[in-house]
C-alpha cells in the first residue's frame, strides 16, 4: 500500500467513531460471491479476561521467546528494531511458524498484501482492510469490495513458502457488518482456509484484557512481512517476502487502540499483537496501520471470533446449527498395515468429499465424492499400495472439515 493509502485509513480510523451498539458478523464465501449474516453473539460482561484455545500442531518444536524488554529498541519506540526471524529463530518453530503471509491474487500473479496469524486449524486472524478495499470514487469511497482470490502462507521466508507447510487458498471472509461502509471502525477480519493447515502448523489463540495494566507490565511480540520502508526512515527497504521479528513494550493506549510509538512499514498490516509467557500463546490485537497502531480485541470481537472458530453460532441457518452434528471417526485399526476403517456422522443432506494426503499436503486420492443424504457412513482406506508412514484423511460436507492421521506401518 501506498503512503497515501494508508494516510487516508488513519483518517477514518481516527476520526470516525465506533458503533455503540454491538455489531453483527457477516461471512463472504468467495467462490458464490454470497454474504451471511451472523446472529450477534453473546457476550460475557462477568469476565475481565477470556481467551481461546491454542495448538503447537504436529512437530513440537517449540522457539523461547524473550520475557524481558529489549537492552535496544527502535527510536522512542518500546519495541526492538526488525529482525529477520530466521537470524534467531527457526523459522519452521512454534509460534514463528503460524506467521501467515497474505498473498492476493491478481490474474497469473500473486501480490504480498498482508500479514496475519493462525488462530485456529482453519483461519487466519489478519485486517479487514487485507481482504478487501474501497474504491475512490468522485467525492467519496465505495463500499467494501471483497478480494476475488487470497492465498495464505505459513513459515514464508527469503521468497518461498515453507517446504514443510504449503500455501493455501482463502475460501470465505468474515468481519464486521460495520466495515461494509468506509469508516473501519473495527478493521480486523477471520479469513478461513480451503485446508485446516493449522493441524499441522498449529495455531495461538484469541484473547481480550479489559485491564490496561496488562499491556503496560508485559512484554509484546510481532511476526510480519514488511514491505517497502519504514515511514521515518525511507532508506530502509523490506521487499515483502521475508518474515520479520520484533518485541518490546506498549507505551501507548488510547481506547480502542493500543501500540508502541515511532515505527512502522507496509505490509505489516494484520500482524498479530502476540503475548507468551511460553507456555501459552495469545494474540491480543491486530496491527491496522502502518504507525505503531493495533486494533485492541475487545469483548465484541472476542466473543463474535469465539462463536466462528467453535463452529457452534446461535442463530437461524439450518447449516451452522447443524455443525455439531457432523462427525468423522478415529480409524481403527490405527496403525495398521495395509486397510483401515473410519465412520462419520452427516446431519443435514449434502456433497460428502473426501481425500487422502501425505504428511506434506500432498493429495493422494479421492476417495469420495459423492452426495449423501443425512446419515451414518463407514469408509473403507486400502493403503497397501503405499509406503510406511503417516498420512492424512480428511473429509468435507459444506462448512463442515475435520481430518485424521493414519499410521501406516508394513
């Protein structure tokens, strides 16, 4: 994004006032081009604090991040200067690889657009601005017009995805109804992926701290993919495609926005406000615009995310109120040597898809595609004709995904 651009969202984001009443989610399903609405959540006003689970995902090697503030940070700023993670860290660790670059794609190409991180097995949290935009009209904006196609990359780094964790395809969208008109009040979005890539990568969680007290006395981390220079010091050039690390403290909060003066760069644009006591890992805002500035999860957003990610929203779509009913089995036997045996459970009538994977993401077969009326199935996986070793069976009925290893040993 240009200077520009970004000057123009500080313009909204600082002049125009949040809604006062509590805001409604909506979806976007990227291939229908079709919006829905989600009832409004329920918020707990008892709790001072909640949050989501977290997940390290498959490999368990976990990176120890620094609970002291940095000896040298960025000019007046709290936080250190940017470093390429990958001069402290593997980049292919826990958190540091739940770092997602956001890659919007134009034609044959793709564009770095964005950063965000996995907050579940099959979303990414980043901006609402990184899924979408509003087109400068004569004397005013359009509304929001969402991205035809967004592309997620786990672990990016030095200009290629991760050989342990492809990149996937965005397949909905979903944000505030607020943000559908120009004034980003509330400029943070779910983006959920065609693969929960989060089962192996593993994902942090969401978290709300009503007590300001609790971003002045702890210490902040930022995984990002800057691109282009930072404002108050245009020679120092970020091409886009590297991840970035940088931590510190916040000395900044003026409600609903919390940050950390004197730095910033494009493309930083929905990196996650992370904090770790390493032994649990949250995020607690989003980073909106290239100056320092995150959107603070408040309780709204919290709770509005909570009932998305637990595939359990109250309202009226047949579809969503259904979630809880589906089900796909652990296989047995599990190892096994050549056949194994799983069952799932549908709830409501639809396409039934099914697919094995190697450990790499690698698809292997189809093993149904199919529409099935609600029921109980059974599926048998003959993998005599494979090599020792796991592999991955997932299935997909509508917003319905889950998947198993297997554990093929001859």
């Amino acid at each position: 994004m240009t200077k520009f651009v970004f000057q123009f969202l500080l313009m909204f984001l600082v002049v125009q006032p949040l809604p006062a009443v509590q805001d409604t989610l909506i979806a976007y399903r990227i291939e229908s081009q079709s919006t829905t609405i989600y009832p409004l959540a329920v918020i707990d006003s008892s709790r001072s604090t909640d949050y989501t689970d977290w997940s390290v995902g498959s490999n368990d090697d976990v990176a120890t991040l620094s609970l002291i503030p940095p000896d040298t940070t960025f000019g007046i700023s709290g936080f250190s200067p940017l470093i390429p993670a990958q001069n402290l860290f593997s980049v292919n660790s826990y958190p540091v690889r739940t770092a997602i670059q956001l890659y919007r794609e134009i034609g044959d190409t793709l564009r770095a657009q964005c950063s965000g991180i996995l907050v579940a097995s099959q979303y990414v949290l980043t901006d609402c601005h990184c899924v979408g935009s509003y087109i400068h009209l004569e004397d005013s904006l359009s509304d929001l017009e969402f991205f035809d196609a967004l592309w997620a990359f786990p672990a990016y780094d030095n200009g290629s995805p991760s050989p342990l964790y492809p990149g996937v395809k965005a397949i909905e969208y979903i944000t505030f109804k607020s943000n559908i008109s120009p004034h980003l009040g509330k400029d943070i979005a779910l983006v959920k992926l065609e693969e929960p890539i989060g089962d192996e990568v593993g994902w942090v969680g969401i978290a709300f701290d009503i007590n300001d007290d609790f971003f002045l006395e702890n210490v902040f981390h930022e995984f990002s993919y800057p691109v282009g220079s930072i404002h108050t010091d245009p020679d120092d050039l970020y091409n886009g495609d590297t991840l970035f690390y940088n931590y510190g403290e916040i000395n900044d909060i003026t409600d609903p926005w919390i940050g950390y003066s004197g730095m910033g760069v494009s493309g930083q644009s929905g990196t996650s406000l992370l904090y770790t006591d390493n032994e649990d890992y949250f995020s607690y805002g989003t980073f909106v615009w290239s100056g320092t500035w995150h959107l603070r999860i408040t309780p709204e957003i919290f709770y509005s995310f909570e009932a998305v990610l637990n595939a359990d929203p109250s309202g009226t779509d047949p579809e969503l109120l259904a979630l809880t009913g589906f089900s796909l089995s652990d296989a047995y036997p599990n190892p096994f040597n050549s056949s194994t045996h799983l069952r799932y459970s549908l709830p409501l009538d639809g396409d039934v898809d099914i697919r094995l994977y190697d450990i790499l993401g690698k698809e292997l077969e189809v093993v149904t595609k199919d529409f099935k009326p609600a029921g109980e199935y059974g599926v048998d996986l003959h993998l005599g004709n494979l090599e020792s070793g796991v592999y991955i069976c997932r299935i997909r009925s509508g917003r319905f995904s889950d998947s198993k290893k297997l554990l093929l040993i001859k």
